[in-house]
C-alpha cells in the first residue's frame, strides 16, 4: 500500500526544497517530489514550490521514519519554519 504524504515550508526558497528532497531521498524506500506552487497569481516573496510529497515503497522500518522526522526537524530548525 502506498501512501503520499504532503510536507510544507512556507516560504522556503526552490533551491532548499531541492536540498531537503536531495536529503531525504537518502532515506531508503522513499520517494520524494517537489510539488509546483498553484497559485495562479505571481508574488515575488512566495516560494516557487508549494511543498514536497514522499512516498514509502514499502514498509517503512521504524529507523526510517526517524531518520525522515530528524531531517525534516533540521530544516525546521535551520530555517525557523
């Protein structure tokens, strides 16, 4: 069973969602995309992306999990979001 989670940062720049993307794609048994914003209206201090999707191929070990809520807690820390 597969199953899509959407992850957000508001605000986070394309070149840190690639960052985090590249990161967690670390994270065996997960995919990762980017997720285009939607708005249909430009603002230069929105972000070009509206967020990331990931995705288990299979049953994620509990150790994965972690690893992807760590590295998501970086960023968040990182970048106070």
């Amino acid at each position: 069973m597969e199953t899509k989670e959407k992850i957000e940062f508001a605000g986070l720049p394309l070149a840190v969602y690639r960052e985090i993307a590249a990161h967690l794609r670390q994270v065996e048994g997960l995919e990762v995309g980017l997720i285009p914003q939607s708005s249909l209206q430009f603002d230069y201090y929105q972000s070009q992306i509206e967020g990331l999707w990931l995705s288990w191929k299979s049953n994620p070990t509990s150790e994965n999990r972690q690893l992807v809520q760590q590295i998501l807690a970086y960023y968040r820390n990182r970048y106070s979001i």
